[in-house]
C-alpha cells in the first residue's frame, strides 16, 4: 500500500504536522497523514508514531475541522466518531448471499474435495488458496466510489443488518479506499470481525474492574461489539476486521467486473494494496492437496500462538472460471471448503470428585469424567478449584458437563447442562475432614480454599518434597515424583531433611536403578547442597512465600535462622512485603520442628549461609546504564544473550522485551530484524553494536 520511501516521508510529514499547525489547505494532508497512522497500526500492527503523538495529530485535525465545519468529510479520521445513537439497525439486502461453508476433518476429506472439483469442472489441475478460518462475526462491506457506504452483520445470509456507522467506528476497515484505481466503482467485501486475544483479556480485565459480566470468548465480545446501539462503544471493544472475499464488483456503467481479477489471490493481494487487513503468512497457495493439508496441519499445530482465534483454515479453489463451473449449493459454494480444527469443547459425564492436598495443605477438588478427546488429548481429570466454584456452576455428580480446552491452557468445566439431568444427580458435598489425615478442615474468612492445618498431614508431606526436589525449588536433576513416592513407600523420606542423607548404595541395588543412576542422583543432590538460600527459602514450601519473596528475604539475612529472631514487623518493613506473608514466615521460624529441620538439614551439608547469588546487586551511581532500558537483538557473537542481560543489569540497565518509546538502548547482534527496523523508525533509540556495548560497560 505505502512504499519504503512514501512511508518515510509521511513518518517525517507527521512531525511537521506536529509542530507547526496545519493551514487550511494542508487538511486532506493531515487526514492522509492520519489514515497512514492507522494502516500502520491497525492494519499493519507496527505503529511508528507514539500514542500520544497520534492523538495530537489527530486533535489538531479536529480543531481545523471545528474551525472550518464546511471542509469536512464523510471519509475524515474524525469521522469514525458516532455524534448520534443509532437506536435500530435496518434490514439490507446483501449484493450477493452470504453463504456458509462445507466441512472436512481430514485429508481423506480434501482429497474427496479436489475429486469432486474436477468432476464438476472437468479440469484436473488447479491452484488452492488456504488461509485461516477466523472465529468471529461475518461482516459485509459496500464501497461506492472509493467510500465506504455501508456496513452490515450477515443476519440470514440474504438480508443482514445495517451497522454502518460501527463498521466506521473499527479502525482496520479504511473509510476510503483506491477501487477506482482498479476500474471499480461498486464493491462488496466480506470479512469476519475479531479481537486479539491479548486484547480481549484486557477487554476483560476492564470489565472485571468495573464489575462488568466478561465475555466468555473473544467471538462473543466481537458479535456483540458489532451490534452495539453507540457506536463508540463498538470502538472500545478493540475489534479488527480481517476481509477473506471480494464478493461482487461494478464498473462505473453496472458492469459485473469481478472476474475480470481472475482469481482469489489476486483480490487478497489487491486489497492488501488498497490497505485492508488480509491474511498473510497465513495464506497460501498450492497446486497439490499434499501441500494444502500440510499448511493446515502446519497452522492447526500453531494455532495457539496465531494472535486471533481460529477454528480451522479455508480451501478455496484459487480460479474465479473454476469457481463458476463448481457452483453452489444452497448452502454454501462448491468451490470452497472449510478445514476443521479438532473440537476444543466436548461434553463428558462427571462421575466423581476426588479432593487433592496440596503442598501447604490446601484442598483442590478435582472432577474424574468419563475420558474425552479435546483438541487432540484425551482428558480425564479437571481441576474445580474450590468449593465456591461447585456451587456457583452448580456442579453435581452425574452431570453432562461442558468441558472447554484452549491451547495450552489446562482444560476447564465450562457449566452443567442441567437441561440434560435426569434428576438423579447428586450434589456435592465438600468434605470437612482432611482426605489424607482426617484432621478437620479449615477455611480462613479471606481465602478460597479449605486447608489442612496438620502439619504431620502425609499428603502434605509428600506434596512438600515433591515441590522441594522440582526445577522451581532446589532443581535436583532427576529427582521428581516417581521418586519421592517409591523412596517415601521405602520409609527412606520423612522429610525434606532426609532427601540429603540418603544411602545411594541402596538406592543402587533398587530395581530399575543401577550404579550408574544412583551416582547421577548422588551427584545431583550434592550440587543441589551448594544452592543459594534464596532457592531453599523458595522450597521450604511455607505458605504464601513464593520465589520473588524468598529472593527479598535472602538478600537481608547472612544465615537462614536469622528468620527464626525476626518479628513481625522485621517483615513489614520491607517495601515488598504483606502482612500475611510476615505473619506465615515468621510464624514458621517459631515452629521448634521447622528450626529442628533447618539444622538436620545444615548437618547433611545444605548451604544455610547467604550467597554471592543473594546478594542485591549494588548499582553505582555512576553506572553506565542507569535508569535506562535496554534490549538485545540478533544473534551475539561475544556473548550468550542471558549474559549480556546480566552485564546489562550490573551495569544499571533494566531489561525489556519489546521495542518502543520506552526503550532507551536496542543493541543488535547478527541478522536483527524486525526489532531494529521499528527503532530505527521510531528515531528515539540509541542503537549499538555489541562492541559498542562492551565498551560502554567497560
Ligand atoms: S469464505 C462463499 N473465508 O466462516 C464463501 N469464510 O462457515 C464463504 N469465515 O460465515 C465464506 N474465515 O464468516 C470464508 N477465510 C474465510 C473465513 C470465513 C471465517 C466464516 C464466515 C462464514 C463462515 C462460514
């Protein structure tokens, strides 16, 4: 759409604009201005000008148009400002219907597709454009003489509703846009509206501060934003518009001209020129259906990290006279077919609960169902958190429940689908004794869980050394569960003291062992000793101290018993530090067992003593990288990338991960990319080599 040199040139017009006000004249400059700003942002997502630095473009524009009312027009950046509520949305005839598409699952599936393609077309080979599926709400665009007129949501695929002025309001869709530079005067475009999913969690976040219901998917949030009575509204919800279809083109006489474009790529990569948000990456096209199911699988493996949710990728026969000879079904073209990513919700029968201790003693319910295939594992066990979860969803033993994984993400009871109960399921009844140890449970007022307050409690113990040995605690390579478990049901553990005194020759002659394995274990305790104290405060599993707490405490002691001389406030007084985590510390240090522990411990040769690594680092103040941020880029040839992070933060810096205003200092290693195109656009970085770098921290 812009060129390098058209896109420099605008980034320098924009700091013209903001210095010296705009004359009269230079108005439609301003809002060509503008309108590259939200290509750069909205379309493109590599902005080059700050927020605020846009916004003052943009209310200059604003001003000028206040003072000169008669210049405004329908196209203008301010313009995507409803004045009004549009209280109803008419009915609209669509240009053509909006139809749906055919499944497959598989490739049998597009093999069977591209047979019946040549069956209908009599041609054998052809080209496949695949591009993603995206999960949202099906949008219809008109524009008319290069302006968008009309917006509207798919309704019954004949007629849908208008949302003209919500469709203006969604900064991806360009309010002008050059058709007439293709010979078009009348176009219909069809797209789906979406929303990031990081954007939707902060949609969220916001809902959830002001005590607004949340969305429960990005879709929900973007079907409703397009239905929105105020348009700005619909503007809040950060919705995107991605087009997938050019479906109807006039010349200027009411000529049909669409096939003149011959085919769907060409009409994605025109309207990437004219400016839309098209698939990229995404997209694809191919000659063999071996190529086509190799993208799809390709992109249903990756679709966590795709930024938008999808729930498949679309096939569609790449040539507009292929097209025409396959036809359409009443229901959807013969020529396209939708790919299917496996089913991320199932629904499966809970058939019990079992209550897990945690390591401090915490009570997980956990729902057993009848195993269940989701999104390519089987799943059998949901974590219910706790007991306000299973009455809030009202959960019963018996249920149907809907059951919903995305991605990585643990998988979840979405609710009970009471409408299917028989009447026969039962409620469930949270216990009030420990599972383990049967002592009675306990729930303190401001927390969600019930407890287990003993400390003797065996699941709790073994949950204890099960945290203590793993990669957060003290990372004692090898040792996991399994172990923990067979040498606890050896009586060789009875607490985390005991993992250092272990008899290796024992362990040597256990089935499944050997010399060779008892060694590594050996070896790997020993270093395990020599950890710094900051690792074992960590894996001391007392409550509500984490690893950030632990790092706080570390730096202020020489020895760890020093915590059993602390009070109260010794805690409170440090910047980060709450009262409910000073009152469960050092309620530990007075514990006699706990201090007994420690000392067995120190005697097995566990380092009690604070470390170089504790220690806080001491910036001076005349640090070269003080109070400044830093990023490193590329491929260092001098250093491990960690390692340049930490010279960088003893020398001052604070590390970042992303380019913007707010960095200070981008420092390329070999093939930088992206990263240092958008500093050297945004001009406020100061790049440097890595040699400049060492020499600066020198
Ligand atoms: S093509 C005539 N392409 O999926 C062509 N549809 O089940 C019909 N959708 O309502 C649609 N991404 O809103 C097409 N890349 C894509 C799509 C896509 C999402 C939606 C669309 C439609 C539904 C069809």
């Amino acid at each position: 759409m812009y060129e390098a040199s058209k896109q420099k040139a605008f980034f320098e017009q924009s700091k013209q604009f903001l210095s010296t006000p705009a004359t009269k004249d230079q108005i439609e400059d301003l809002r060509d201005n503008l309108r590259f700003h939200e290509w750069k942002y909205y379309v493109e997502n590599s902005p080059v000008l700050s927020d605020y630095e846009y916004d003052m473009l943009y209310k200059s524009l604003e001003k000028l148009e206040e003072t000169y009312p008669a210049l405004i027009t329908e196209d203008s950046p301010t313009q995507r400002v409803a004045k009004d509520l549009t209280s109803e949305f008419n009915k609209v005839k669509h240009l053509t219907p909006m139809l749906s598409l055919g499944n497959s699952y598989n490739k049998e599936d597009l093999v069977d597709f591209e047979k019946s393609i040549v069956k209908l077309t009599g041609e054998e080979t052809m080209t496949f454009a695949v591009e993603p599926k995206f999960d949202g709400g099906s949008i219809a665009l008109v524009y008319e003489n290069d302006q968008l007129v009309r917006g509207a949501t798919r309704g019954d695929g004949t007629q849908g509703e208008e949302m003209t002025a919500n469709a203006k309001s969604i900064k991806s869709i360009p309010l002008k846009a050059a058709f007439s530079k293709y010979g078009i005067h009348r176009v219909e475009l069809r797209g789906e509206a979406v929303i990031r999913k990081d954007v939707f969690d902060r949609v969220n976040q916001e809902r959830a501060k002001n005590q607004q219901v949340l969305f429960a998917n990005p879709r929900n949030a973007a079907t409703g934003g397009l239905r929105m009575k105020d348009a700005n509204e619909t503007a809040k919800r950060g919705i995107d518009v991605f087009i997938f279809q050019l479906s109807f083109a006039e010349d200027a006489n009411g000529n049909d001209i669409l096939h003149q474009f011959e085919k769907h790529s060409t009409c994605i990569a025109m309207l990437k020129d004219l400016g839309f948000k098209v698939p990229k990456s995404e997209f694809g096209v191919y000659s063999t259906i071996d190529e086509v199911s190799q993208h799809c699988i390709k992109w249903e493996n990756q679709r966590e990290k795709y930024p938008y949710e999808i729930d498949g990728m679309v096939i569609k026969v790449d040539d507009f006279k292929l097209q025409e000879l396959a036809g359409y079904t009443q229901h959807h073209p013969r020529w396209a077919i939708a790919y299917k990513f496996k089913a991320k919700q199932a629904t499966s029968i809970l058939e019990k609960v079992e209550y897990q201790v945690g390591k401090t003693g915490s009570i997980t319910p956990v729902a057993k169902i009848t195993p269940v295939a989701l999104a390519g594992v089987t799943v059998s066990s949901i974590s219910l958190h706790n007991e306000e979860f299973i009455q809030s969803k009202d959960i019963r033993l018996g249920d149907t429940v809907l059951v919903e994984r995305a991605g990585d993400v643990i998988p979840y009871i979405v609710k009970s689908l009471d409408e299917l109960r028989s009447g026969k399921e039962i409620p469930i009844d949270f216990p009030k004794q420990c599972p383990s140890c049967n002592y009675d449970l306990i729930k303190p007022e401001d927390e969600a869980k019930w407890r287990c307050p003993n400390n003797y409690c065996e699941a709790q113990i073994i949950q204890k050394m099960i945290f203590h040995v793993s990669k957060d605690a003290m990372n004692i390579d090898g040792f996991g569960k399994s172990y923990v478990e067979r040498f606890y049901d050896l009586a060789w553990l009875r607490d985390i003291s005991d993992i250092y005194n272990l008899d290796y020759q024992a362990i040597a002659e256990l089935e499944g062992f050997g010399e060779k394995s008892a060694t590594k274990l050996q070896e790997a305790v020993l270093k395990a000793k020599q950890n710094p104290i900051h690792r074992l405060l960590n894996s001391l599993s007392i409550y509500h101290l984490g690893r950030k707490a632990s790092k706080v405490l570390a730096e202020r002691i020489e020895h760890v018993l020093d915590l059993a001389d602390w009070t109260e406030e010794n805690y409170t007084d440090i910047h980060d530090v709450g009262p409910i985590l000073a009152r469960e510390v050092s309620h530990f240090f007075q514990q006699e067992e706990n201090i007994a522990l420690i000392k067995k411990m120190e005697e097995y040769g566990v380092n009690m003593k604070q470390t170089e690594e504790d220690r806080p680092v001491e910036v001076a103040e005349d640090a070269p990288f003080k109070g400044k941020t830093i990023l490193f880029t590329g491929s260092l040839q001098q250093m491990t990338r960690k390692e340049a992070q930490q010279k960088a933060t003893l020398a001052g810096a604070k590390n970042i991960s992303a380019v913007s205003s707010k960095l200070d200092f981008l420092v390329v290693g070999e093939k930088a990319g992206s990263k240092l195109k958008k500093a050297e656009a945004l001009g406020t970085v100061s790049i440097l080599t890595e040699e400049d770098f060492l020499a600066m921290i020198e």
